[in-house]
C-alpha cells in the first residue's frame, strides 16, 4: 500500500461509482437495493443504433482506429454541432475519446500547469474536482443554493478569479442538480470573462439533450468565447450508451491536437464499433430519441410529487438531467439506533442501510447540504423507493 504514489494515494475514489459498486455488492449478498446513485439511463441502446455496430463487426472494423477518431465519426460531430446547437467546428477542431469523462480528462491535462485553479460553480460532477487535483491544480468552489436555482451569479464569478485562474468548468444542464442556465444568464458570465482572456472554459453539455423545455445553450457560441472554449459531449446519456464510452470535443486546433497526443499515449483511439455505431447516432434526428426524454421528464414529476409528500425534503424543479438534488439539512442532528446523522454523508448512508435505497451525498459535488437521487430508473423502482425512505425517515 505504502509503495502506491502520492497521486494516487491523494485522488479520491468516484462518489457515484462508489455508491453504485456498494449497491451490486449488497445485492450478492442478497440485500433489496433499489440503485438511485448512478446517473445511466434505464433503457436498452435503441435499436437502429446496435444495428450499426453489428453491421461494423460484420464490415471487420477491428483494427485501430485514428487516434483522433475516425474522419466521417468526426464529420458527424461536426455536423451535430452545427444541427443542434448552432456551432462551427471542422473535422480537425474534433477530438473522439472513450467516453466525455476521458475528453475533460485529456482537456485537464493539456492546460493545467501545477499551480494553476480552476473555478467549479457548485454543485459539480463530482470527477471535475478529481480531474483538478491529478493536474496538481487546486479547484475553488462558488456556491450556489436551492433558493437561487442552484446558478451562480456574474459578481460571484468575478469575485472568485484570481491571478492563478486557467479555467472554468461549466456544466449545463447540470449534474447534480438538473439547473439548466438561459442563454442571457450564459452571456451574462461571459461578459465577465471577456475581461480575463487567459481563462478558459470547458463547457460541459453530456445532458443537453435530456431537458425538459429550455433549450440549452453553449459558451462557444458566444463569438469572443469561441476561441477558448472546449465544448464537451458524449452519447452515454441522450443515446442511452453508458458502456459504449464515447465522449468528444469541439475545441481550438491547437487544443484538439494537443489532446490527440495525450490520448495517443495513453489508450489510443476509441473503441472502433463503438465509433461507427456513433455515426449512426449523431447523423439521425435527435427527434429519435426524444421518447426516453418524455419518459425522463415523466418520472421527474412523479418523483417531486413523492418527495414533496416527505416533510424535511426541500427540492429544486430541476429543468434537465435526470437527477433531484433535495436539501436533507432538516434531518441533521436527528439520533436512530444511537447513531446521528450530521452530514449529507450520513443520511445517505442512513437511507441505504435502513431504506436499501442507493443515492449519492452532495458532499462529493460541493454542496453539504444536499443528497442526489437518480430518476434514470423505472416507474415502479421509484414508488417503492420514496416509499420505504419515508417509511425509514418517519
Ligand atoms: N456521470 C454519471 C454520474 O454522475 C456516471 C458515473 C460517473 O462517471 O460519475 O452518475
């Protein structure tokens, strides 16, 4: 154990996959857990998708693919861009990786020196923080609360940029707390940033597909934010592929090439059917997968109602993502079976022992206050949920 490197003995583990591998291994041991910690949605890959991946291993795609990504993959991205969030990027401004969380990943270790911080509005996806930290840079939080939406404000972005500030990372529709910001309040932020041009942005967008009526937009198409803007995006949430890991960026040339040769280093290029089955995904009509949005948005009302129901839950209507992030502080200080509960920590962990139910501590997206609960699940899964955490919270 000794002999393990600083890094590693410093990085924490992923919050989310912690409480999700504690949730299967509770299950083998026979345990009823109903699994609302991870965000991946319930439903299989749609159907004209997995055709094109059987098509690929038929075609004998098996060999390594560019590093970059394939040229028509990248094309589609492209052309993705362009569709649906007005954006102009070439072929050579695309960076295919195994999944968005390796793109911000290879994005991190391109720009951050030591030394250097980057600004996480909070709450954030709890891997920013991580990513930070393996870069030896620091992060600083700015926080924000259910009674602003969970936004953070222009002055409060101005107050937190310092001399040592190389990026920010911005996530809209945002995981945990499903807040979607406008395209004034993006420009509003963008306009403080405009005085500090050595700050970049990576934009965050994986969710921006699963919203439920306001259309996001995206920093890049700002026109003086473009050139340091690195917008993120992946296939696992919108096209339900969590397992297919493909994530890419639209950046700045020199950024984009700049990640071809860290991820050339390091895994090389993505999966090769994954890669054409995203051709196939990206090219037709996000139209086609609007079906599991109406369910999302279906569930996000059922589940408000149900906590709505429990007194101490105070929730946010989140406009996107498929995560409630409820404020529980009303249950801190409150003593069962002689243990206390004093932190968002406890109570999830309280709710996973007395309620078999998996969800995630806010701690671990910056904000203490709060526990994020996934409704990427079934109908069913989410009544007897509510159901027993209110039984064990009475
Ligand atoms: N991004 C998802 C989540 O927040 C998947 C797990 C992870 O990579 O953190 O639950």
């Amino acid at each position: 154990m000794d002999q393990l490197s600083d890094r590693i003995k410093s990085l924490p583990s992923s919050a989310t996959l912690a409480m999700a591998a504690k949730a299967r291994e509770l299950r083998a041991e026979g345990k009823d857990i109903i699994g609302l910690s991870l965000g991946e949605p319930d439903f299989n890959t749609p159907d004209f998708i997995k055709e094109a991946a059987i098509q690929a291993v038929n075609d004998n795609y098996n060999s390594y693919s560019p590093v970059d990504g394939y040229v028509d993959l990248k094309e589609a991205v492209c052309l993705k861009f362009k569709r649906d969030n007005g954006l102009d990027y070439k072929p050579n401004q695309i960076v295919v990786s195994t999944g968005a969380k390796q793109s911000i990943a290879n994005v991190a270790q391109v720009l951050l020196n030591p030394g250097d911080e980057i600004l996480l509005p909070a709450p954030y996806w709890v891997s920013y923080s991580a990513i930070a930290t393996l870069c030896e840079a620091t992060y600083k939080e700015i926080p924000s609360s259910i009674e602003n939406d969970f936004k953070i404000t222009p002055e409060q972005l101005e107050a937190a940029i310092t001399p040592k500030t190389k990026m920010i990372f911005f996530n809209s529709p945002n995981n945990p707390s499903g807040t979607i910001y406008s395209e004034e309040e993006y420009r509003a932020l963008a306009k403080v940033l405009e005085k500090y041009p050595d700050i970049y942005i990576l934009s965050d967008e994986i969710y921006e597909h699963i919203s439920y009526g306001a259309k996001n937009f995206s920093f890049a198409a700002i026109p003086n934010m473009y050139d340091r803007t690195i917008t993120v995006n992946g296939l696992a949430k919108a096209f339900a592929m969590t397992g297919w890991r493909i994530g890419y960026i639209g950046a700045p040339e020199w950024i984009a090439k700049a990640c071809t040769k860290m991820q050339g280093q390091i895994t090389s290029g993505t999966n090769c059917i994954a890669q054409r089955a995203a051709i196939t995904a990206l090219t037709e009509s996000p139209e086609r997968i609007q079906f599991m949005v109406e369910e999302f948005k279906e569930r996000r009302d059922l589940i408000l109602k149900l906590l709505g129901d429990i007194e101490g839950f105070q929730c946010n209507v989140p406009e996107g993502a498929f995560y409630v992030f409820p404020n529980v502080s009303a249950f801190f200080g409150k003593t069962f079976r002689g243990k206390t509960i004093n932190t968002a920590s406890d109570f999830a962990m309280y709710l996973l022992e007395e309620a078999n139910v998996a969800t995630v501590t806010g701690e671990a997206f910056g904000n203490s206050n709060c526990i994020r609960i996934s409704y990427a699940a079934s109908t069913e899964q989410i009544i007897e949920a509510v159901k027993r955490i209110k039984e064990a919270l009475s």
